[in-house]
C-alpha cells in the first residue's frame, strides 16, 4: 500500500474541559496535525478558553482558532443568559441546554475544515454520561453529516466527505478519564464548571458528572487538589 | 376550527439581494410576524447589509439581527477571500462559493428561533436559477431538517418541529420578480452585486442571474435605471 502524501488534518472542536481536551490527546496520539477550535459565544467567563489556549500550545496545534459568535444575545439557556445555574440535577434536558449549540459548533468546524482541505472534524461528545442534551447523541450526528455532505463542495465534486469523529460517544466519562491519564493528560489544566470562580463550584451539572467520572475511574481529579 | 391564539412568527435569513427580499415580502403577506437575520461574514461590502436594514425597516419586522461571524478568516471563497471574483460565468461551482454557507447560516437561525420559540425560519434558496452552490439545492435542505430537529429541545420533547420555509426552491427567478412586483418590492432597494461600488457591475455572476430574471419578467431592473 502506498503510504498516505501527508499527514492528516483534523479541526477539533476544544472547549478546554475533560472530553475534548482528552479528544485533543487522542487525536494527537493517532498523528493527526490538529487545528482547534473554541468559541467565544457568551459563556459566563474565560477560564474554559484560556484552558484550550494552554492544550493548544502544549499539543502544538498546527492553528487554534477562537471564533466569536454571540448565541447569547436572543437568550434561550441559562449558561449565556442570566438565569440561575441549577445548583442541583434536574429531570429532563436542562436550562443549560444552549439551542442547537452543537449543530452552529459543527457548521462553523466543516466551514473551517472545507476551507483547509482538512480530512475530519472531531467532536467530543457522549451520550452516556451527559446532561441529556440533544445535540450529544448519535442520531443527531448521522443526519447531521448527511446535512454537512451535502452542504459541502468538496462532496459534491469528490465524494470526499469531511466525517464527523466523536469516538466518545458511546464512553462513559470515567473511560474517557483512564485513557487521558494514559496518554499524559493534565486534568489539573482542563475546566468543566459551568461557573468561573477560583475553584469549581462543584455543585453544577458539570461538576458533577466530572466528579463522578473521576470517582468510577478510582483516581483524585487534580484540579481539586490543587 | 379555533383560531390561532398568536400570529405566527418567522426567522428570515435576509441579504437584502433580490430573493430574500421578496421572501419577506410574502412571509408578510401570509401575516408571519418577521424576526430578520443578516449576516456580516466577511463579505467585501456593507451594501447588501444596508438594503437589508432598510427593508427590515420598511416591513416592520419585529427585530432584526446582524450577527457577525468571520467565514473569511481561513479562506476557501474568492466572495470572502483576496482572490478575483469571476467576471465570466464558470462551469461547476465557482470559486465565490463560501464552504457551507447556509449550513452556518441555517443553524445560527434555528439557534435564534429556539430561543424565542419561532414556527419558521425561511431562506430564499433556489435550485433554478441559481449558481450551483451545493448548499442550496432540496437534497441538502432535507437532511438539514432532520439534524436541526434532532439537535432542538422543542423538537425532542415536544414533537413540534421549526421547519425550514423554502418557498422558491422550485421556482425560476424570474417568477420570484413577478411575484415581487405584485407585492409591492421596490427591487431598486435591493442589492445582488458581489461587488460594492457605486452601481452593480454587470459582470458577476449574482449581476448575470439577476439580469436574466429582469429579462425574462419582461421588466426593467429599476435598480438600473436610477
């Protein structure tokens, strides 16, 4: 077999929490040369883009791309908006459930991975341990791949898809934990709280299921021992 | 049959070029409550933005938005690029194809229209008369249905979709203008240029498609004779 001309590219959507900056690790691990992407789209604060920053540099990103878009401004969740955080869980999906966030995430990354050729758009969910949000699970990724294929000349021309790589979608959290651990993840550099105080709150949806997480993977999460 | 107890609202995707303007001129003559969006995305001119506030205006919508986001920074189109926007029709998809444009596009409008809990959002594509961008063709806009729906908490826990409106998919251009005309468009308010100067150039292909529905509605493009 002829070995491949270059090595392959790969846009990957980093938030700077556990998932994706575990999904940067093992992109990387794979060969891929990475270009990230993180979104300035009216979360309460910085820590988790400063967060993604840091991965970036250290995993050497070919490029890391902060696009703003403001999904705040017509309200609709309470992760951009002004309402309350839940400090506890909730039944059914969230107010922290930002409308279609993953599906506008997605969009951009195919524009930014069509404009560069690039061979896969990564994206770090999982419908095991999650908060139950729509846009996490399989399903919406199938049709949304046949929405991107379509959308995309390089398909139409080629038949050369972009494909969306979510190889944690069927992990639960604590896996994705014992893999990051083995491929020299710092968790201590990563941020899941929804809030960005001093330390995390520890009482938001996302505290908790990284809490969990750490705790069925049987190790401390060194951010709280800091 | 109990009469709706609201008027309905609608998302619309508005350039302010020939098509979208005259989609917000039927959607208000079908009573849709408008909610307009616009997009600076890094094309080289604020003329079509400028023809869309003043439409926006003129109709009453009830808000409209311009959301900045920068498709211009990794490249990929010579609409939003350095490189020479064609003066020649081209065959197959030209080079001022922007990479997924209207999936960006759609997705950011559903985000929109989840928020203040919308019926519609409506895009003004045709795969007539059009450039051959694969994003405006049926094929695509019906895969995009399902991730939109499949991404949206309304949709999963409601069953009530936002459908995409697409009225002119269908229909040649230059029934869109004979339409227009009897709704009361002013098309001299409207801006199809790829270009921003003074007065349209004639040359690009958005000139070329527009002159030829003029020509075939039998009418002058009043935009031509100021």
């Amino acid at each position: 077999m002829e070995p491949r001309k270059r090595s392959q590219r790969a846009v990957v959507l980093l938030s700077g929490g556990l998932d994706s900056t575990t999904l940067a690790y093992l992109l990387d691990a794979y060969g891929f040369v990475l270009y990230g992407l993180s979104f300035r789209y009216g979360q309460r604060h910085e820590r988790e883009l400063e967060a993604a920053r840091a991965i970036a540099e250290k995993l050497r990103f070919a490029e890391h791309r902060v696009v703003t878009i403001d999904l705040a401004q017509w309200g609709g969740s309470s992760l951009v908006g002004s309402g309350e955080i839940p400090r506890q869980p909730t039944s059914g999906i969230p107010s922290t459930y930002v409308p279609v966030r993953n599906l506008v995430f997605l969009a951009i990354a195919h524009a930014y991975a069509e404009a560069i050729d690039a061979d896969a758009v990564a994206i770090a969910v999982s419908q095991v341990d999650y908060s139950g949000y729509p846009d996490c699970r399989g399903e919406f990724l199938a049709a949304y791949q046949q929405a991107a294929d379509l959308a995309s000349r390089r398909f139409v021309e080629t038949g050369r898809r972009i494909p969306v790589l979510a190889p944690f979608l069927d992990v639960p959290k604590s896996a994705i934990v014992r893999l990051g651990l083995r491929l020299g993840v710092d968790y201590a550099e990563t941020w899941s709280c929804y809030r960005g105080g001093e330390r995390p709150c520890q009482e938001c949806d996302s505290c908790r299921l990284r809490a969990q997480a750490f705790a069925e993977a049987g190790v401390p999460d060194p951010l709280l021992q800091r």
